[in-house]
C-alpha cells in the first residue's frame, strides 16, 4: 500500500520527462513490457499507472488491474467517485464537455486546490498546446469545467507528530491580533495528527480528532515539508510588533532585511496583512508588504 503523499512526490519528481515526439516514452515501455510509438499509444494513463506500480501501490489502481483507458478506468473505479477532491485523488478531463461527458479523455493526479479555486493537477502526456497528447510531464493548473470526476484511490493513512508544541487553526493562516484566525486547539509536543496534505508555502493539512485543520510545517516531524518562503526587504517597511498576541509598538525594518513571511491574512480586520518573522531578531510583526 501507500499513501497519497507517495503517489504525489513520485508523480512529481518525473515533471518535465518528455517522449520522443511519437509516444515513445519509458511509462509506455512499462505498461507494454516494450518500447513502443504511435498515435495508438497515449500515455497519460500509462503514466498515472505507473506511477502507482513504482511505488508498490498497484492494487490501489482500477482494483490491481492494467488500462491505458481513462474511460475504462474511470467506469472500473466508478464507486470510489467523491466530489470534493483530496491529494492524491485521480482527476478524469474531458475538455469540452467537462462533468456532463460520459467519456474522459484524459487523466492526472491531484495536488492541492490553489488560491483561486483552480485545481494543481500532475499530468503525462500534457501541453499547453494540447491538453491530451501534449507529450510531457507537467503541474497543470485546471478549472472545475473541464473535470469529469475525482476518484480516490484507498490509500494509507499518513501521521505525522509535533516535534514541538503548536497549534491547529481553520485556515493555512493565523492573526492571532484581529482574532480572524485563533488556534482551533493547542497541542504538545508529541501529539499525533493525520496529515493530508502540503500547500507548498509552509503548512499542511492536517485531521485531529475528527476536524480538519490547518498548522505549520515547523512544528511536524515530518521529512520533505515545504518552508514558509523567506524575502529580503527592497525598501523600508513600517511593522506592528506583536507581544502577547497584541500590537505592541510599531518600528521600522529597513530595506535589505531578511523575513520569514508565516502566512497572509487573508480576512477580518487585518486582511492584506503579511504575519512575519523578523530573521534578526525572530520577533514577530504584522506587515504590509
């Protein structure tokens, strides 16, 4: 078995692997047992099976069985639609007909939902120029009209531990000064979550206790997590330190500082708002970047 983080870090290390022009590519080699080419081969569910079968994880594909169909395997998989998708989930195109099509004419793997609402799908086989014969490897980012379904593969259940204390809140933010974003709960070093998923921009997804939660990427013991993104100032900024969960002054940090940005506020009083680290000082500030 595996669990979907696995399948995702696997999907992603081939990004940028390309055919030969004519489908000749290594998933086809393979699923065929074989090189092979031609307008008779595409791969993009030769990639996602793969992917499956490099990590020790056929059985979770169309139930351990070989397809090169999407739309074999999406009828074979049928019973483990959702309509909510998950990292992990296997996402079934059809570019112009989206979920009213019967048919799926291409497949991916699902990373995370963006910003905007818009899907980051790993993909073979894909381009800008064409969606489904496009020939690469690619992270696409995709819109809920071009998608038939989502199927969940029965994955594992991935854990991960505090490896200090910490806290869970409702969004991949906090603003513990305007209260739009308090700690849901707060846990001790050594409790145990199951995590979902990465956002990529330093915290995860994460299950406790029935809830679904946001917390940061600092405080798991868990290898290969992404960091909140550090910057390096290119003017002066004008910053309300933060002590006790309240502003307490407001000071100046100069051009050419470097600070870890935590997470953006994204609603309440302080929407717009960076909550930031100062990298020389490690204090804490509420800025406008």
């Amino acid at each position: 078995m595996a669990t979907a983080k696995q399948i995702i870090d696997k999907a992603v290390s081939f990004i940028g692997t390309k055919d030969n022009g004519n489908n000749k590519v290594i998933f086809n080699k393979h699923y065929y047992g074989t090189d092979v080419s031609g307008s008779a081969y595409p791969w993009c569910c030769a990639f996602v099976w793969d992917i499956f079968r490099l990590c020790d994880a056929s059985n979770l594909f169309y139930n351990g069985q070989k397809t090169a169909s999407c739309t074999t395997l999406m009828n074979g998989m049928k019973s483990q639609k959702v309509t909510s998708p998950k990292p992990g989930d296997l996402v079934l195109f059809n570019f112009s007909k989206g979920c009213t099509a019967s048919i799926a004419e291409h497949i991916g793997i699902f990373e995370k939902t963006n910003s905007d609402g818009t899907y980051s799908v790993i993909e073979g086989n894909t381009s800008d120029a064409n969606n489904t014969n496009g020939g690469y490897v690619l992270r696409r980012t995709r819109r809920k009209s071009v998608i038939v379904c989502f199927i969940r593969p029965k994955y594992d259940a991935d854990t991960a531990k505090f490896k200090k204390d910490g806290a869970l809140y409702n969004y991949a933010w906090k603003d513990l000064v305007g209260g739009a974003s308090k700690p849901v709960v707060k846990l001790k070093k050594g409790a145990k979550v199951e995590w979902i998923y990465d956002d990529q921009y330093g915290w995860s997804r994460v299950k406790y206790n029935g809830k679904t939660c946001y917390c940061l990427n600092s405080r798991l013991d868990k290898s290969g997590l992404s960091a909140c993104p550090n910057k390096t100032l290119t003017k002066n900024i004008t910053a309300s330190k933060i002590s006790d969960n309240k502003i307490a002054e407001k000071k100046t940090i100069k051009k050419g500082e470097k600070i870890k940005v935590i997470c953006e506020i994204e609603s309440g009083k302080y929407k717009g708002y960076s909550y930031i680290k100062r990298c020389s000082t490690g204090k804490h500030f509420y800025v406008k970047l």
